[in-house]
C-alpha cells in the first residue's frame, strides 16, 4: 500500500551565503527526501539562545514516503554536504545550514536521537511565524493545537522580518498546462501509485480505475473462456461512464485532471482475451464510446520487462492475479504498444521504469517528473 507522509522541516542559516544555503538545501531535500510542495517566505530572526548574527529562516511541507528516521538520517547527510560541523558542544551556536524535522504526519515519535513533534517549536516565533505560510491544517498531538494557535500563543517576542521568497521546486513544472494527464501501463506497472503521488503533490483532480469493484474480476481469472466477454463488457461500461462523468465536472480547486487509465485499455484486453467474434461484436460497442470519450493532452505509458511485473504483482498478493502468464504480460505490452503507434507522437511519452524505484528512491520519482515536463516543453 502507498504512503505518503505529510512532514514539516525548519530551516536556519546564519553563515555565508544565508539565502544561497536555503536554496540549496531545499533542491537538496526535494531531490533525495521528498517533495517540497510548500515553501514560506525567509524571515530574518536574531540568533536565539546565544549572541550570533542573525539567521534566514524558512520552512516547508514535503511528501515523502520514508519513515522519520531516515528522513532525519537524509536532512543530516545534506547539513553535512553544505558544510556544516557539527559542535560537540551542547550549546547553540553558528551553523551554515540546520534542518529541523518539526512534524511527521500527526505521529509522536520519541527516541534517543528524534523527537517528534520537535519539542521545542511551539516556543520558537522564528519556527512558527514562517510554518504560518504554508497553510497546513495540522493539530498538535499533544497540545491539541494548531500552528495559527499556537504562533497567537506563543511567548517569544522576537522580531520576526520578511525578507523575500525562494524558488519553489515544483515551479518548474508545467503540468497544468494539460487539462487532462493519462498515465498508463501494464498490470503491475504502478501506474496508480504515480498517479496518486503526482495527484497530492501538485493538487490535481485524481481518478482511478475501480478495478476492485469489477465482480467478473476474480470468476475470469478462474476461467476466462467463460468470463472474458462479460467482464471486457463490464469494463468497457464502468471506464466509458466514469470517464465521461469525471472528465466533464471541473474543480476550481484543482490544477488538472489525472488518471491510471484511458478507455482504449479497454480495446488492448478485449483483443487478447475474447474469441475473434465475440471480439468484433465488442469493437463496434467500442468505436462509438471511444469517439465520445475527451482524449488526454498527454498519454504516458510506463514500460516494465516482464520479469519486473511478475515480482511486483507478487507483493501485492492479489489471490486472483496469481497465475497470471508472462506470455499474457508480454501480449498485453505488445498490445499498448501497437496502440501507441496510431497516436500523434507529441501526445505521447514511453518510460522504462524497469530499473527504476519512484516509491523508496526520490530521484526516479524527479526523474519521471522531468521526463514528463520535457514532452510538455517539446509540444
């Protein structure tokens, strides 16, 4: 199952370049620790707890799909690359970088080198006036309280002044630009783990395919002579309905539109599974919805070898896709792919994920990302 932690950093910088040391870090943890969906204004702060100049701080909301262990292991690694030496020390002092872990989802986490929520921040304006920004609906576990709650309430009188903005790392990307993103692949490809991570970290109207639901499902893994016509009809009817509804509500609080399918998928497994009359009764039902049905701006379609897709269909341990063939896997790429071929080739982008890991390793999930953003350019 896919998780996306929802986590908050605090970022200081009182040495050097301070606004260049922000910068950096932020490309940093939105290349290897997750992505950096909200970044406040800098405030500039006086130092606090000894006498230094005066630090830039920021914070931010990131994504992310590692634990709070490592996310801390990562934020040191990256204070490290910048310069930073830690003091043995056990009083403050001047630093290039610190990257504070505030808030891991609404989690308590309480060990000898991590303690969240960070015990300390609800004490620090210089934490909480630039958490303010990011307009994250976010209760304190134990306090009970939000961050506007408890910035209004918070003791610390120190002046707190907004000097600028940074570059968001999401900026880059143009995907609202298309109005509706399809994002495709072969059974076991993890098309909609994509999708729901591209949907929450860019705010876009999610739609995925009900699968689940489909009660011919698990009967045709069992025997598909018997069950293929009615569960291909079955599909063909819940995509055509779905599409259609989903695709004509627009939401104003949604930059575009994201899918794990389009409706010819439905033509691709038809063609493999039903007899040759069965399947040009099935064509003609076909050809009158697809011409109804909105096409995507954009078409993705995520290759794995097929090695690849039996390990993964076996973590996922569906009881029905158990017996599936690797010569079925290889049919239904072949089948995509010959669909491909009729498209127009600026609406249209093939990645090999097969080496790639977007869940655990942030930067194939960047790498997608630029991928994508790269057709959008060429269009």
């Amino acid at each position: 199952m896919f998780i996306q932690n929802q986590i908050i950093l605090s970022l200081g910088s009182n040495q050097g370049n301070r606004i260049a040391q922000l910068q950096e870090s932020i490309d940093l943890i939105h290349k290897s620790i997750g992505t950096v969906v909200r970044v406040s204004a800098v405030y500039e702060t006086p130092s606090w707890g000894f006498d230094s100049d005066a630090f830039y701080n920021c914070a931010l909301l990131i994504h992310s799909s590692l634990d709070a262990k490592t996310v801390l292991e990562r934020s040191l690694k990256i204070e490290t690359q910048l310069g930073r030496v830690r003091s043995t020390s056990k009083n403050y002092s001047a630093r290039i970088i610190d990257i504070d872990l505030i808030s891991f989802n609404d989690e308590c986490i309480s060990t000898a080198t991590l303690s969240i929520p960070h015990p300390l921040f609800p004490e620090r304006r210089f934490v909480l006036q630039p958490i303010a920004d990011l307009h994250f609906e976010w209760t304190h576990p134990v306090l009970k309280k939000s961050f506007a709650e408890l910035l209004q309430q918070c003791t610390d009188t120190a002046i707190c002044t907004k000097i600028g903005n940074l570059n968001h790392p999401l900026g880059q990307y143009r995907f609202q630009d298309l109005n509706f993103i399809a994002i495709e692949g072969n059974i076991g490809a993890g098309k909609t783990t994509l999708v729901h991570k591209i949907s929450e970290d860019f705010n876009a109207k999610l739609i995925l395919e009900g699968f689940a639901d489909n009660p011919f499902l698990p009967k045709f893994y069992e025997d598909a002579s018997r069950y293929a016509f009615p569960l291909e009809m079955s599909f063909l009817a819940d995509r055509y309905s779905q599409l259609s509804d989903d695709l004509a509500q627009f939401d104003l609080f949604k930059e575009f539109i994201i899918a794990d399918y389009h409706i010819f998928k439905s033509l691709i497994f038809a063609q493999i599974t039903l007899e040759s009359d069965e399947f040009r009764l099935y064509k003609q039902v076909f050809e009158i919805m697809y011409k109804e049905t909105p096409k995507p701006g954009l078409y993705v379609y995520l290759y794995q070898n097929t090695t690849r897709l039996l390990e993964n269909i076996k973590k996922r341990g569906r009881s029905y896709e158990s017996d599936i063939p690797a010569t079925y896997l290889e049919q239904v790429n072949q089948g995509y792919f010959n669909y491909i071929k009729t498209l127009p080739q600026d609406k249209v982008l093939i990645i090999d994920i097969s080496e790639m890991d977007f869940v655990n390793r942030q930067e194939d999930y960047i790498a997608i990302l630029a991928l994508i953003q790269q057709k959008i350019n060429a269009r």
